[in-house]
C-alpha cells in the first residue's frame, strides 16, 4: 500500500492544471494517501520546497487558471548551471541526490504534470530508481501518444475568439488581419481555431509556406468582393525559403542544457508586413500571446484534466509506475513513459519527441476541402 506522493506542475502553465491537481488530490484523500505539491515544479524538487495538499487546498479551484504550485520552466535538475572553484562555469547532476532524498522522506511517487520536455525528465527519473506517473499538459497539444492534452481546447476557445473578432473589424475596414498564435513547432492551435473561425489562410510549421500563395489567396478573395481576410500564423511557421521567427534566446542556448531557450514571436509580423509589401493593401497583425494560457479552463479541459489528475492518482494507488495517463483513441488509458519520452535515454537529454500536425489528417484534409489557403 503507497502511503505519500508528491505532485508537481512544470513548464509553461496551461488551463487545467489546478483541476489535475484536485482530481488526485480528490483519489489520495480517499485512500488514505498523504500528497504533497513541490513548489514552482522541478525547481521546488531540486530546493525540497513543498506544502502539504489537503481538502482546503483544492476547495473551489477547478475552474482557476494557472496553478496553484506555481510554475518554472527554467531549472534542468540534471544540468543546474553553478560557477566551481576556478570561476567556471559548470553543470552539476542532482537527480541522483534528489532521488534519494525522495525515497528517504517516503515518498512512492511522483506525479509530473507537464509537456514533453517535463515528461523526458520524468522518465529520466525513473531511471534514477524513482517511481514516476506522467500527466500530458500543453496548450500546444504536442505530446505524442495523447489524442490532446488539456489545456489544448480552452487555447484553441480563445484563439477562435480573437478569429471571429478579427473578421468583424477587418471586414469593416477592408483589411488584412493577421493573428499569431501559439504552439511552438507544431501547428494545431493555428489549424483548429483556423479551421473553427473560418479563415481564409493558416499557416503552420509543418507546411513552410509560400507566401505567393497567400498573396493569391487575399487577390482571389477581393476579385470576389471579399475585401477583408483573415490569416492565422502559428508561432513557429516559416517562408519556404526563409527561418523560423525567433524573439530571443534566453541566455546562450548552448548553455542552457536540455532547456527550451528559444522564444519564439514575429511569424505574424512578418507575413503582415510582407503581403502589405506585396499587395499595397493594409494588414494589421495581433499577436493573442498569453491569452491563451491564462484564464479558466473551458468545460472540456476541466473535465479532462479532472480523468487525467484522478487516473493519475489512481495509478499510483494501484503502483503502476512509468506511466503517462492518455486519452489515446478516445478511450481514458495509461501508456509507459519510456514510449513518451521517445528512444534517447541519455539521462537529462532534451526531448525531441513531438506529436506533429499530420498532413494527411482529417483537419488539414478538412482545411484544403472548404478552400482554405496552407500556403503551399
Ligand atoms: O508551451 C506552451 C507555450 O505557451 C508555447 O506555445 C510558447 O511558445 C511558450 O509556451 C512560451 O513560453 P514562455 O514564454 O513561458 O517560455
């Protein structure tokens, strides 16, 4: 019989995490299982910052955003940057120490609730001797081997929000309205709000994009009277000929070991200005930005995060450890963390495990039907 679990939220937040948290907070409670939060996800593992999660912590926090564990996606446990002796810089691996420091205070598991980077650490973890379970989160709804993570839905709510806003004033003004959404290399907030507000052109990162396409699309329309278009421009699309659009690097990327440090903004921008160039016609370009991972969690993600938080628990109670719990066929199911986290098992190596747009699926298929533009 488990008797403690420890529970953590990692990385970018997302709608839904407080209600994972209630959900397994909810499955402990009733069978006698202790739960404690790490604070600010692997940066509270690596401090031992943690508070005790009982009935009143979880009253009333399905439907509040963020989380109430807080957040950090800056701290690799497996490569913490530190200045030795002779003032150079060095990476020292603490896993090994913070697993046994976890199996010296009791705990039978740890339940890590985050996206595919989070999700390769815990699986590292594993391998480290540390029993882990694994909750798929991301509004980019990128990890394999899950139809969706939560948080997924509610981004793609706010997204079509801002699409079926932007046709309004764009038709009133006769413009080009661009709107840059999330979802790092993957394209499935900008092809799903695409595809649920009606517009003309989505551009993603899985088809580098022509922008004579796009510029054909918006010169097609007006020839039939439709002045105003409407283009949604996934963070990460690119030119065909061209680059990714990076913000910034945070720090020097190749030392931020197994770390996402590349921020990614500007797509929009770009194929704003480009087709005006083109064109001569005015574009304006919003960027929704975090919109669209703050804020209460839609019915659907509360309801999925509360299957994912309670099964997530539940696994524990029945130890069946290396698992990520899933939705996979439309059927609420576990999968083992060694398949997430793809085939590197080199300890502390950054995940390249993606779940990609398919080209051949029924959304893009859907899209190229109705005569959206994908720019190619
Ligand atoms: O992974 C979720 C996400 O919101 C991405 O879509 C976005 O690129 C990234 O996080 C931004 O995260 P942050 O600015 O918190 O590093």
């Amino acid at each position: 019989m488990i008797k403690k679990v420890g529970i953590l939220t990692c990385g970018g937040d997302c709608p839904g995490l407080n209600a994972v948290i209630r959900g397994a907070v909810k499955v402990a409670l009733y069978n006698d299982v202790e739960v404690y939060g790490f604070l600010e996800g692997y940066k509270g593992l690596l401090e031992d910052r943690k508070i005790k999660l009982e009935q009143p912590n979880i009253d009333g926090i399905i439907f509040r955003g963020g989380t109430i564990l807080k957040s950090n996606n800056g701290t690799n446990t497996f490569a913490v940057p530190e200045i030795n002796d002779k003032g150079e810089r060095i990476f020292v691996d603490y896993s090994e120490e913070i697993a046994k420091r976890l199996k010296e205070q009791g705990f039978d598991c740890l339940i890590v609730i985050g996206g595919d980077g989070s999700l390769k650490s815990a699986r590292d973890y594993m391998l480290r001797g540390v029993n882990v379970v694994g909750v798929p989160k991301t509004i980019d709804n990128d990890v394999p081997y899950t139809d969706v993570t939560f948080g997924f839905n509610t981004a793609v709510e706010v997204a079509t929000e801002a699409v079926d806003r932007l046709h309004t004033t764009g038709d009133s003004h006769g413009r080009i309205m661009v709107l840059e959404v999330m979802g790092r290399y993957a394209g499935w907030v900008a092809l799903s709000a695409g595809l649920a507000g009606g517009a003309d052109t989505i551009l993603i990162p899985e088809i580098p994009y022509d922008i004579n396409k796009v510029v054909e699309k918006i010169a097609y329309r007006r020839a039939h009277n439709k002045n105003h278009s409407v283009i949604v421009v996934a963070e990460g699309a690119k030119p065909k000929e061209g680059t990714i659009s990076i913000r910034e690097i945070e720090g020097d990327k190749a030392e931020n070991k197994g770390l996402d440090s590349v921020k990614l903004g500007g797509a929009g921008a770009f194929v704003s200005s480009e087709v005006e160039r083109i064109t001569g016609f005015e574009a304006r370009v919003t960027n929704l930005g975090y919109l669209q991972r703050g804020g209460s969690p839609c019915p659907y993600d509360r309801i999925l995060s509360t299957e994912f938080g309670a099964m997530a628990m539940q696994l524990c109670v029945e130890e069946k450890f290396g698992r990520m719990v899933t939705l996979l066929n439309g059927k609420l199911q576990s999968i083992s963390l060694n398949e997430v986290a793809g085939s590197d098992t080199t300890i502390g190596a950054k995940s390249s495990n993606l779940k990609l747009v398919d080209l051949g699926g029924d959304l893009i298929q859907t899209a190229r039907k109705v005569g959206i533009c994908l720019g190619d």
